[in-house]
C-alpha cells in the first residue's frame, strides 16, 4: 500500500478506535455465515453505511443480494425492512400515506416501509420511474414529504437496493439522477466453482435462506457503534495531493473521448467520502491514493454515460475507469 506523504509521516496521526473498528471487521465475519464469495458487495455495504450514504447491487437472480442485506442487518442490532418493488407500487406504498381512522374522525399519517434504518428495495428496477422517484428525497435528504409536511427518518438510514441487469424481461432503467444518489454500485457475479461447492456444502448441512437464523449470526454492532464511526470517519485526514488526485480522476471522465457524460460534482463527493470509511476501516485516519483507487470504479462508473460508439466498440464503463486510473498520475 502506498506510505503516507512526508506531511503526513511528520506530525503525529490519530488512529481509530481499535475496539470500534474491531466491531465492523467481526460484522464482516458474521455476513460470511450466510453469504460466501461477494466480498466487494459486502464492503461496499458497509462502506455505505459508515458513511452515510447508500449502496446498488446488480446481478442476475440467485446470486445472494437479497440474503446478503439479510445478514447485514442480523449482524446489526438495527431495524430493517424490505420491500419489493413491483410494476403496481405506488409511491405510498413506500413512503407512507395518510388514512381516515374512525375512532378519532381524523386523517393519521402510517408510515411506509422507509422508515427504518435499513430498507432493502428488492429489484428496484422492476418498477416504474414514478415509484423510483420516490426514494430520491429519501436518499438524498433523509425524509419524505406526504401531504406536503415533511417527515424525518430514522438515523442511521441506509438504502441497500438491488436491481437485475436491464437486459432482463420487465425491467425500467434507473434515471441518472437517481442513479447519482447511490454512493456505490457493485456487480455481483457468478460465483467460481470453488465458491459454489462452499454454497452447497452449507446447503446439504441444513443451511435455509429463509431462515436467516440458520447461519448462526449474531448482533455485534448497533445504531450507537454505527454514529460513531461516523464520527470518526469524519476526522479522517485527506492531504490536499489526495484532494487533487480525486478531482483529476473525475476531471479525466469529462474529457475521455470515450465518455458521452462525465461525473458530476457530487460524484468526487462521493469518491472523497468512501476514501475516508475504507482508510478507517483499514484501522488509519489519512486517506491514501491506494484508497482512492481501491473504491473508483464503484462509486464513478454508473455516474458515466458512454457514447454510442463506444459501446458498440465493446467498452464498459469499468474498463473506461480503469483507464483513467491508469492514465492519471498518483501523487507521492
């Protein structure tokens, strides 16, 4: 991993609270119970969630999105709730609505499943634009406004969505705004053989989905352990060379002939904001170039749009990234 600069080496660095940071590494451990093989998917969870934002999976059906949210909120003594998105939702049905109760010959606000610190949006892109909408206000400013009153949410609150590849049958495109408003998107492959073998091992010992209990996965982190390490994450140092180095990267996408639409200011944002929970994570509190670059792809690539051209030439926006991470000078 890249040293710390020489500003950095010569004064003295706070680090993290060890016994903090110990509680997110054994909730790592505990997630592993249930799921195997999606280790990405699995930081970039709790990345999300330190630092405050929220978190896409794509993959095709079977590949343990919804089980891996699952096991994220049994390792978490926190609420949580799922909803699946389908082609009738209606924005009320996720946000909440106001209903006539007799007893009191009053309309009474009930709330939707968003209120909660953990919402799982299972297949968001099985849904129209109009209910995908309704999660933006939520996302971006933790409240939704019914009747036009607006309601605060719970803290922490963290959407984990999961969305199949839009080549499947009965799937809408998320918009680019909404898009925007997820700090990470991680692909979930197919698992290698090794991994499957694992799968059906714990499987043929009794190992039920359904019942997340199965896997044995205790509660070793709650919404206290969660604000602080936001906290901290908050006082992670970020060297000005970092600074540069992020706004280049994002920089570099507005001018790449590849790109048809670059990364938006919010985007390095983000980038900044993920560099800072991975470097805590990693039990350090300076952000290095090798943080920046382990998180780039995840939190820049679905905030691209690539020209036709390029598509048809056989580029993702993956390997555009990568490119530019090739192509933008590290600092030291």
């Amino acid at each position: 991993m890249t040293n710390a600069t020489p500003e950095q080496s010569s004064r003295p660095v706070s680090t993290p609270n060890q016994a903090l940071v110990q509680k997110f590494i054994n909730l790592r451990a505990e997630i592993g119970k249930a799921v195997v093989g999606q280790d990405d998917a699995v930081s970039a969870i709790l990345i999300a969630l330190l630092s405050e934002g929220h978190v896409l999976l794509e993959g095709v059906p079977g590949t343990a999105k919804t089980l891996l949210v699952k096991a994220l909120s049994a390792g978490l003594a926190l609420d949580h709730k799922r909803i699946q998105f389908t082609p009738d939702l209606m924005p009320g049905d996720l946000t909440g609505s106001l209903i006539y109760s007799s007893a009191s010959g009053e309309f009474v606000f009930r709330p939707g499943p968003v209120f909660t610190n953990i919402l799982l949006a299972d297949e968001i892109n099985r849904t129209p634009p109009k209910t995908q909408a309704a999660l933006l206000e939520a996302m971006a400013e933790h409240q939704v406004t019914v009747d036009g009153e607006p309601r605060t949410l719970p803290t922490p609150f963290t959407v984990v969505a999961t969305q199949n590849p839009v080549e499947y049958e009965g799937t809408y495109s998320l918009p680019e705004a909404q898009l925007d408003r997820f700090l990470l998107k991680v692909e979930l492959p197919l698992p290698p053989r090794e991994v499957e073998v694992e799968m059906l091992n714990r499987h043929a010992h009794n190992f039920d989905p359904a019942r997340i209990e199965s896997a044995g996965i205790k509660a070793v982190a709650g919404e206290e352990d969660v604000i602080a390490a936001r906290s901290e994450i908050r006082h992670v140092e970020t060297h000005p060379a970092i600074i540069d180095y992020i706004v280049d990267l994002v920089r570099a996408t507005r001018e790449s002939p590849a790109i048809n639409l670059g990364v938006s200011p919010r985007g390095a944002t983000a980038l900044l904001h993920v560099s800072r929970a991975w470097a805590w994570l990693n039990g350090r509190m300076f952000v290095t170039p090798d943080d920046v670059k382990a998180l780039a792809i995840s939190a820049l690539a679905h905030r691209i749009s690539l020209h036709a051209d390029a598509e048809l030439d056989g580029l993702t926006a993956h390997q555009v990234i990568s490119s530019i991470l090739n192509s933008v000078p590290v600092p030291r």
